[in-house]
C-alpha cells in the first residue's frame, strides 16, 4: 500500500476538517479505504465514543445549543395564537350613481376586486411545505455525510460535519421562518382570497364592517412562508450537493483536471460543470412551490418573490458560514 503523502494538511469545506485529504495525493486509490483503515486498527464504534465523550464538554455543544434557539421560536410560532396587524377591510361606498342619489338606508358597498378571488385550497400545505423543504432536506444530506464520505474520511471527520450540517438547517431554516412570521404579523397584509375566507358583516352598533369567519391566517400574505422554506431548504442542499460532487470538489485533485480513460483524454473541467448544472435540480421544486401558491390564490407574486429573497439569502449565508469554499 502506498503511503499517506507528508504534504501539508489540507482542510476540506464538505468532508474533513483536520484530517488529510487523500484526494491529495492522486497515488492513493479509493479502494483502498477498506484496508487503510483495517490495517491501522481503525475501529468506528470507538470513535463515536472518543467523539461523544469530547461533544458535550466542547464549544460544539454550546454552538448547536445556540443554533437550536431559531428553531424553538419557529416551534413557538408554530402554535401560538398570534393576532397580525387588523388591517381594515378594504371597501368603497357607493352614494349616487350618474349623479343621482341611490335610495334606501344604507349605501351599497363595493367590494375589493384584489381581495375577492375563490379560496379553493392549496396545492402544497403548510405542514406539507416544510416536512418537504426543510425536514427531506436535511434528512438526505445527513444520509449523504455519514455514509457517502470522501476518501479517507475518518469517523471524526464524518461526526463534524453532521454537527455542521445540523446548525445549518437549524439556523437557516429557522432565523428565516421566524424573520418571514415577524414581518407577517406585523404588516397583516391581507390575502387574495381574503373576502371569500373572511365573510364580511356589517356591525350596526360601529358603522363598520367585521369578518364573520375570522381567520388569522388570511391577513398574514406578505411575505410567503411557503416560498422561504422552498428556496432556503432545497438551495441549502443544492450547493451542498454542488460543493460536494461539482466543480468545487474538483480542487481535491490539484491540477490534475484532466486524465487519460479508455484510451482517450477525459476532460475533468466539462464533467464537473455538467455535475453541478445537475446538483442544482432540486432548486426546480422551489420554483413549482411558489408558483403553486400563485396558482392558489394565496399570495400575490410581490409576496412570492420576496419570501423567495429571504430564504435564498438566509441559505447562501448560513452555508457560506458552516461549509465555507
């Protein structure tokens, strides 16, 4: 077996963190993993213990308690019973027409056109919307970590990252969720189909109008909570995917970008664009979210596009942090 190359460490964004890089050193074949590791007495239950004992008396711990505190208000506002902000509901009187009085007691009312189209229920639901873009998400990539590793990566290495790609989610997904319910709450911007859930009647005593059927959830449009949860989840994955098997990961093999196969020259540099053009496919589910929720009538597509804005930010932040190039 050839022996482990004494070049200066390298420290990789996806799979190691303190560990040498095997893709270093292009000698080193991939199946070769095996015996490395039987040979060198390598025991991965062991490692988990040595792991664990050290986790919880490190500033790892403190690092995913912190980052968990996002997902606590998120819980929170998952079932509170929050009131947004009672925007009045949009009206006009109509006192004569054609310059003649209209008879009668009360005014007729003409009713918001922007406000007045037919809830006939959504494609994806809220429930649905998150277990998809955020639990499938992180779910897949943990999957991908622990048993799809790079080359040589060390149970240490393996447990690191996983503790990476927790905080990640866990911050990303829920500082965006709860930025997202925050500005809800705080503009109720009323819903298209809010006259069809609301239900106005008109209250004698005030001379006003009230929702007969009272909903919380048709005053609080902007921004969509659906759109943040598609775009931050799905594009976290997505550059993981692209920074682990793209053109990022190309740098593993130096400047080795091309190499002879069956006969022929293979042009590393093409493969890995191809590659990472195809690790940004779950990005079209994104798009079929948010589109969905125009298709429902349930958000206007200023309210689409800046919940797409927060959660593609929050996402391009958050992995630039926990998985930096």
């Amino acid at each position: 077996m050839v022996p482990l190359s004494n070049e200066k460490k390298r420290y990789g964004s996806v799979g190691t963190d303190s560990s040498e890089r095997s893709d270093s050193n292009p000698l080193i074949q991939k199946d070769t993993v095996e015996e490395y590791n039987n040979g060198n007495g390598i025991d991965e239950n062991d490692d988990v213990r040595n792991y664990c004992a050290t986790y919880f008396r490190s500033w790892r711990f403190v690092e995913l308690i912190v980052c968990s505190v996002p997902v606590v208000i998120w819980l929170w506002f998952e079932n509170a019973d929050v009131k947004p902000n009672m925007r009045a509901i949009p009206f006009q009187e109509v006192l004569a027409y054609n310059g003649e009085p209209l008879g009668g007691d009360k005014p007729n009312i003409v009713w918001s056109a922007v406000n007045s189209d037919k809830y006939n229920g959504s494609t994806v639901g809220h429930i649905e919307s998150e277990f998809l873009n955020g639990f499938c998400p992180l779910v897949l990539q943990i999957i991908l970590v622990w048993y799809f590793p790079p080359t040589f990566a060390s149970v240490s290495d393996r447990l690191n990252t996983l503790h990476r790609t927790i905080c990640m989610y866990f911050v990303a997904l829920g500082t965006s969720d709860t930025i997202c319910n925050c500005t809800k709450f705080y503009i109720g911007y009323l819903r298209p189909v809010f006259l069809d859930v609301c239900k106005p009647q008109y209250d004698e005593d005030d001379s006003t109008f009230y929702c007969s059927h009272e909903k919380n959830n048709a005053r609080v449009s902007f921004p969509s909570n659906h759109a943040v949860w598609a775009f931050c989840g799905q594009l976290l994955l997505s550059m993981y995917l692209s920074q682990r098997y793209g053109l990022p990961s190309i740098e593993k093999n130096g400047a080795n970008y091309n190499k002879k196969t069956a006969g022929s020259k293979f042009d590393r540099l093409s493969y890995y664009r191809m590659i990472s053009y195809l690790c940004y496919a779950p990005i079209l589910f994104s798009y079929f979210v948010a589109a969905s929720r125009l298709h429902d009538k349930k958000h206007f597509p200023a309210d689409v596009m800046a919940g797409g804005i927060l959660g593609g930010t929050m996402a391009f932040m958050t992995f630039g942090i926990w998985f930096p190039q």
